[in-house]
C-alpha cells in the first residue's frame, strides 16, 4: 500500500457536485496534509495532451539547447542587466545537494522595471524548443486554476472562510520550475538533498521513472512517491505551514536519481501573493506569533539570497 493517499478531486471540478461530497473531499485532503504533507491529486481537470507537451518540452530543451543558449538565459544578480536574482538557467554542482539543471519561471510583475529587484525581473524564455513559452504559459494557467481550487477546499478542511486564503492568492507568486537531472556517472550524486519546499502548495508533474522521489516519514523512514499516471503529486509548503500556525507541517523529501537515462521533472510552486501576510489564517488563542505581519516578499528575498536554489 502506497504511503502517500490518492484523493479525488472531481467534486471541486463537477458543478453538480453536493456540498456534502465537497466537505468529503476536502477533509481528505485536510488529514493528509495534517498525517503526511503529501498526496496525489486524481481527476484533476488539467489536459493529458498538455500534460505531456510540458514533459516534452522540458525534455527537448535539456537534450536540445546549447550550452550558449542556456549561458543567455542563465540567473544574473540583481541590479544588472536582466538581473533579479531568481529567474533563469542554473547548473547545481553538488555541495550536498546532488547535481542537476534547472530553469526558474515566475509570475510576471507588471510594475518593475530595470535594474530589477531580488526577484521582479522579466522571464528567460528558452528559444528551443520554438514553442516552449507557448506551451508553458498555457500550462501555468491551467496550474492556476488547479491550485486556486484546492485552496478553496484546504479553506473548507479548516473550516475557515474561503475569503481571507482567497485574499492571499489573488495574483500568487507562483514559480515554474523546470528540471533535468542527467544520467548518473560512475561514483557521483543526481538529484536534490532533503528539503521542504517555500510556498502554499507544490503540483509535480514527473516522467514515469520510479525510484528517485522520497518522502520523510513522521516514524523517519524514506518512503517512495512514485509517478502515478493522470495524477499530480502535490505537497504543502513552508508558508501554508505558518499560515495554519504548524497544523499543516511542510514535509522533508529529496530525489535520488540512480538511471542511466535522464528524469524530467517539473514542479509548479503555488506561492502567496507579492504582500500576502504570513500571519496565520486560523483563530487561534495565541498572544504572539513569530511571523505576524511579516509579508511573502520578504520571506522570498531572504530565501533567495541566504541559500541555494534546490
């Protein structure tokens, strides 16, 4: 039996959906994002056709891209040309953290300019393959709404009214991450160490290898989260954790890459707003909380320049 559950969703999407079928699901969710801080999303609405163009895409630009093209569009400091810190190509070597390539997107911030601040640059689209921001971007959207409607049910699990998650997420500060990570050589490390990850929620979206993803188990245990086909696997982040003041604990995972064929895997990191609050959503009897008034964007700007991008 699989660690991690497999969840329905179809109630959320099903306009003819009972309010007790809702409440059903939503509570599913709810435990296991309270037992585990993981679990597969079936029936999620989102296109296999786009599903497995985003894939291929992916694919195509780690096989396909020069080593110059992937020079131009690579994470530049803030305040240079192009620069925000963020966004763009990047080769991780090691250090602990394994090896891999990895292209960073995020949500366009219409009012920046030149010389960009820690991120609020432009996005550093690959040129190949030709259609690769075309397909991305239609692919975001439909993450979007995805990721909008399991807040609503995450509001409904907590019994918390849907407005105020709603009035986080409005333009959420989401980030498309697309990774590579090459055949293992002889005697060296592929993958990403243990972490958490940043933001509300994350939706992967992996090819059919097995064997690379592995989830921290409250008894200590590495527990395999394999693909399963015409599901996403999704998990809670760090700031959904404060913003439910630790009901929901954000899960430690990492990926051990052990083929002798490249594993494409593209996460989507549902994040808060630019100025969402970090504050917690639940009215709980608490005189003083760590990050009361603190908002995302200074959480993002202290991520971003104390540690690596994994």
């Amino acid at each position: 039996m699989a660690y991690v559950p497999i969840i329905d969703f179809s109630p959320f999407l099903d306009p003819s959906s009972t309010d007790e079928n809702k409440k059903k699901t939503a509570l599913e969710i709810d435990k296991a994002c309270r037992e585990i801080g993981f679990f597969y999303l079936s029936n999620h609405g989102v296109d296999e056709e786009l599903r497995a163009a985003m894939l291929s895409r992916a694919k195509s630009f780690f096989e396909n891209a020069t080593e110059e093209e992937k020079k131009s569009i690579s994470i530049k400091p803030a305040g240079t040309e192009n620069g925000d810190d963020a966004r763009g190509f990047q080769k991780v070597d090691g250090r602990g953290k394994g090896a891999h390539e990895v292209v960073d997107f995020f949500r366009p911030v219409e009012t920046s300019t030149p010389p960009y601040e820690t991120g609020l640059g432009q996005n550093l689209w690959p040129s190949t393959p030709n259609d690769f921001r075309e397909v991305s971007e239609k692919y975001i959207d439909a993450l979007f709404a995805l990721a909008t409607k399991v807040v609503q049910a995450l509001a409904l699990g907590l019994s918390v009214d849907e407005s105020i998650f709603m009035s986080r997420i409005g333009k959420a500060f989401w980030n498309l991450r697309v990774l590579g990570y090459y055949p293992k050589p002889e005697g060296s490390v592929v993958g990403i160490g243990d972490h958490t990850d940043f933001g509300i929620l994350t939706f992967l979206l992996t090819d059919p290898q097995k064997d690379s993803l592995l989830v921290l188990s409250k008894d200590g245990n590495w527990e395999p989260a394999d693909p399963i086909p015409n599901c996403f696997l999704c998990n809670i982040g760090d700031m959904l954790s404060k913003w439910t003041d630790g009901i929901y604990k954000s899960t430690r995972h990492r990926v051990l890459h052990n083929s002798d064929t490249m594993r494409i895997s593209v996460p989507f990191f549902f994040d808060p707003d630019w100025d969402a609050v970090i504050s917690p959503v639940l009215p709980l009897d608490v005189e003083h909380r760590e990050d009361e008034g603190i908002l995302y964007r200074e959480k993002f700007v202290k991520a971003i320049k104390y540690s690596v991008v994994t």
